[in-house]
C-alpha cells in the first residue's frame, strides 16, 4: 500500500540523514587542520607599542635624536619567530592545546543543526515527488512548509542516538500537524454510540458510478453481522441496470435481507420502505445503496437532496475511489455543498500505488476516513487512523 508515497518519504528521510552526516563530517575536520597549521609553520609576529607620553620623556633623555618625540606615536615593529623559540609562551600554547582539546571534546557532544538554504533544497524535492503521487498542489505546500518548519529547529546529538528515528519523528509531528484538527473517528464505536440511542440507525452510501458503493455496503454489512448486529439493504440505485440484482447477490450471501422496488422508482420510497421494515422487525441497521451520480449532474444531485431528506441518516458516507485521485476531491466537494457529509471511505487503495489521493482528501475535505477498502473481499476494509496511516508513510509498521 502507498508504496510510491512510502519512497518518496523514504529517500526524503535518508537525505536529511545524509546531510547530517555531511555537517558532522566537515565538523571533525576543521579543528585538526587549525593545529596541524600552528605546530608545523613559523609564526611571523606583529609587534605592536604605543609610546605613552611618559615614556616619550624618558626616551627624549636617552636619545636625542629619537623621532618618538610626538604624544601616541606608534612603532611598528615586524619579525619572524619559530614557534619553538617562544620558550616564555609555551606554556600558554600548553594552555591552548587544551582549551582547543575541551572544544572538541565540547564539539563531539554538541549537537548538529541543518542550514535552512540546504532543508530548502530538499524540500523543493519532497514537493515534486508528493506532487506527482497526487498530493494536491496546495496540500503538498502544506506538508513541506511544516517539514521546513519542524527541521530548522532540529538539533541532533551526534553520539548515542539513533538519527534515522529521530528524523523520521521530526517528519511524523510536521505531517500531524497538518492535520491534527481532522478527528480520528472509529466507525464502529461511533455506529454503536448512535444505536445505543436509536435503533434502526440508517446510514447513507454516496458517490459515483463505480467508486465502490455497493461493494463498501456489502462490507460494512459483513462488519455489522460480526459484530451481533441485525442489517438490512436499501435497493435505492433503481437507475442503474443491475444495481439491485448485485446488491441481491451480496445480501443472499450475507445472509442480509435487500428491501427492494422495480427499477426507475422513486429511490425516496425504498428508503422510506426499508426503514419502515427495520422499525417493524427490531432491525438495528439500514444500509442504503444510492445511484451512482456524476457532481455535474444537476438533477441527479437535486434527486440525492431528497433522498437525503427522506432518509434523514444517522450518516452520511461519501465513498471516494483512490485512484481518481484529485477528480474525486472536486466530486466530493460539490457534494458536501448539496448534503452532509460525516466522513469518508477510500476504496481501491489496494490497486493504488501512489498513496497521494488519501492524504489530498484528509487534508481537503477535513473530514474523518473511516476506512480504506483494500480489494474485493468483505474483509477488505482497513479501519483508518491518523497515527496508522503516517507510520504506514514512514516505514513503520
Ligand atoms: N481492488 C478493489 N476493487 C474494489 C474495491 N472496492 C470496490 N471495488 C471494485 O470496484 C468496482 C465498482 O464497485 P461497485 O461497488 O459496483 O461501485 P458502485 O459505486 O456501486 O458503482 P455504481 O453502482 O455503478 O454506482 C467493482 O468491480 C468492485 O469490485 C476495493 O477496495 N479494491
Ligand atoms: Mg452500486
């Protein structure tokens, strides 16, 4: 899964390492090349005095044809000395051996810090690639100013630590951060909070042809049954020919009754009709299989408003096929502006290398993902957390 993604956030990662790698190297190597210099080349010496106006008298006895006659006048006085020759200040080059000995010792425990024209450097190659594993523009922009921003303040020790670790953090909180607000929900428990309270609880499937509506229900269905709950299908898609007989087919299977009516009926009255049945027969869930609908289509979606208001659901799932990438956020947008929508399941991540479409969607709508669907079977469906989904990104399992 997200295989694309993973690489893009992989060799992101072991950049930084490197680079920080780079930065310790050049670190070690500075201070030896300084002592090398001094140990090994003569020291030519600048002699610097000021003749203070006392000295000037006294120099005025001693010699009257000095030309230090003038108050502040200096002497320059330049000559080379062997290092050796200093006997007097071989104490203090002792001195300075260890002070420069501290500094390293200092240095070795010290931290490394990364330049912010090089983090920027390596941003702008984390953008292309999010950007071509279908992260939006504006989403990728997003996650790479808050990576900017979460490396210009790291600062890694350079014993003891295992960096890949730290880096790989340093990019987890930069990616949280993008979407902290974003709730993490359980389906399950909250389908379970909302039937403590009333029963039957009616939850709306909605999206395109062929984003994987049906196959979602059969799945939730599945999830429901094993979990000791009643279920029933809604035949809603009376548009699409076949719609009802491969919802039959998944609910003979099941063992899930499919409240039906012929086909271009008012889908509004099939809803109405299977949770009229659910009322009757202590049924705790209705599952209701819409038409898929193109956004554009005004009258589909006019029709998906009514539904909506007969149905009154207790949610409201848009279901987002994967691999449309950046077309299905614009579907699901336009939706949300005809009917509420609680969150989202992602179908096709399976078949799905890019992995971007998921992070444009999260980031986007800000609405929860309660699963992702992973292939064709009813356990197929993978419950969707924040925190999963990011050490999925990074290589952690
Ligand atoms: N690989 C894979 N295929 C899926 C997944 N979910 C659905 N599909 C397939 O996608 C195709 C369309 O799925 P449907 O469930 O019929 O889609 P729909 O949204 O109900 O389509 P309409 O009824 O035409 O609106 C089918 O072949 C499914 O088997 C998934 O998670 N992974
Ligand atoms: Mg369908």
């Amino acid at each position: 899964m997200f295989k694309k993604l993973k690489e893009a956030f992989k060799s992101f990662t072991n950049s930084i390492i490197s680079l920080f790698k780079e930065e310790e190297e050049k670190k070690e190597t500075r201070p030896e090349k300084a002592e090398e210099r001094s140990q090994s080349q003569p020291v030519t010496e600048v002699r610097v005095e000021t003749v203070q106006p006392i000295q000037v008298a006294e120099q005025r006895q001693q010699a009257e044809s000095t030309r230090a006659e003038s108050v502040g006048e200096v002497r320059i006085e330049v000559k080379p000395v062997k290092a050796e020759e200093r006997a007097e200040e071989k104490v203090e080059e002792k001195r300075g051996f260890f002070s420069r000995l501290v500094q390293r010792v200092t240095e070795a425990v010290t931290y490394t810090k990364l330049s912010e024209d090089k983090i920027t450097k390596l941003c702008d190659n984390l953008f292309i690639q999010l950007v071509e594993c279908d992260v939006a523009v504006e989403v990728s922009e997003a996650i790479v100013e808050s990576v900017k921003a979460e490396l210009a303040n790291l600062k890694i020790p350079r014993f003891g630590v295992d960096k890949e670790k730290i880096v790989r953090e340093c990019i987890r909180r930069a990616i949280l951060k993008v979407i902290e607000d974003i709730p993490d929900v359980d389906f399950m428990e909250l389908v379970k909070k909302i039937h403590e309270e009333r029963s039957p609880v009616v939850i709306l499937f909605l999206g395109p042809n062929g984003y994987g509506k049906t196959t979602t229900i059969a799945k939730i269905g599945y999830l429901l049954k094993n979990a000791g709950y009643s279920v029933v299908f809604a035949a809603a898609d009376t548009f699409r020919a076949g719609a009802i007989e491969q919802l039959e087919e998944h609910g003979r299977r099941l063992g899930i009754k499919v409240v039906k009516h012929r086909y271009g009926a008012d889908p509004a009255a099939v809803i109405h009709d299977a949770i009229a049945h659910a009322e009757s027969k202590g049924i705790d869930f209705v599952l209701v299989d819409t038409a898929g609908r193109m956004h554009t289509d005004v009258n589909l979606m006019d029709e998906l408003k009514k539904i909506y208001r007969v149905a009154e659901p207790d949610l409201s799932v848009f279901v987002a096929d994967a691999l449309l990438g950046n077309e299905a956020l614009e579907v699901a947008k336009t939706y949300s502006k005809y009917v509420n929508v609680d969150g989202l399941i992602i179908t096709k991540v399976d078949a799905y290398p890019k992995g971007g479409s998921i992070l444009t969607f999260l980031v986007t709508l800000r609405k929860p993902i309660y699963f992702l669907g992973v292939g064709q079977r009813y356990e197929d469906l993978i419950p969707f957390r924040k925190e999963w989904f990011i050490n999925q990104l990074l290589g952690e399992e």
